[in-house]
C-alpha cells in the first residue's frame, strides 16, 4: 500500500493592499500607523492607541506598540516607510513589521529578530525590538488576535535583471 506524504503549503505573501489583510494584521498595522501619526503631529500617541486598541480586546498593547515604535524611530538603518493610518496600500516596511510581529507571536524570536535586522533595524535595534515585539504578540495572543503566518514575495535582484528559472520543455 502505498504512502501519502502531504507536503506543506508555503504561506501566502502580503498583500499589497489593506483590505486584504485579516483582523488581527488590521488592528497592528492602524495601531503602527496611528503611533506614527501621533508621532509626526508631535502628539502624545498612548491615549489615542489606547482608544483604538480597547475596541479590540488588547488596550495594554499600546505600551508595546509605543516601545516598538521608539526602537525603530532610533535605530533604524534608512527612513522607515509607514504610511497614513487611512492608506489603502501596504509599504513593504510595514509588511515587514507585521511579518516579524507574526513570527513574534509563532514563538520564532531569531525569526523575528532576522526580519527586523535584514529589513529595517540595525542590529542592535533589532535585539532592542524584540521586547515590545513579543510583549505585543502575548496581548494579540490573549485578546485571541491570532496574526496570520505569511511571506514576503521574493525580491526581485537589484540590477535589474529576472531571476533565472529552468527553461520550460513543451512535450
């Protein structure tokens, strides 16, 4: 009799637009956008994340939110590209925020740490991060905001070139 052998699934990537995300990646990413809101309008943000992140379950993620926030503002390597609170579209950084937020709450802090140091953070900044990163992802986890397991599409090489793939045998 024969064997079957499931071969796992890879996740899905990011989507390019914020409507595509769950509820769990939507209340992160308003959360992350409001913080840099506040942030650019020289605003206290923890009244504000707060009030947000009460209608979700979570309102002590605000503190952790900030934290993160205020490690990547000093430790970032180039200008973080974070978006308005209402933009319909994702920026790659924030992708990455919510892919190491995600790996963060699988229990994958190297993971984690990896995303942020390869992408955004110095690496220091990057093992500052992890802190409030998982911080973040046990209150996500105990308010049941369970962040989905995804991938960041392959980049294409920097010169401009395709990525090789075998050629195609038409029989």
């Amino acid at each position: 009799m024969g064997q079957i052998v499931a071969f796992p699934v890879p996740p899905a990537p990011y989507p390019d637009l914020a409507t595509d995300l769950d509820t769990a990646e939507c209340v992160l990413l308003i959360a992350i956008r409001s913080r840099v809101e506040s942030h650019r309008q020289d605003e206290d943000p923890i009244p504000r994340l707060c009030l947000s992140l009460a209608s979700a379950g979570t309102p002590d993620a605000a503190f952790s939110i900030d934290g993160l926030m205020t490690v990547v503002a000093r430790t970032v390597i180039r200008q973080a590209e974070i978006h308005c609170p209402r933009c319909p579209n994702l920026s790659l950084d924030e992708k990455n925020l919510l892919l190491a937020a995600s790996r963060a709450q699988a229990g994958s802090r190297r993971l984690a740490e990896n995303v942020l140091r390869t992408a955004l953070l110095s690496g220091q900044g990057a093992e500052f991060a992890i802190g409030p990163l998982e911080g973040l992802a046990e209150l996500f986890t105990q308010a049941r905001l369970f962040l989905t397991r995804r991938r960041l599409p392959a980049a294409p090489p920097e010169d401009g070139r395709q990525a090789w793939s075998p050629p195609r045998v038409l029989h």
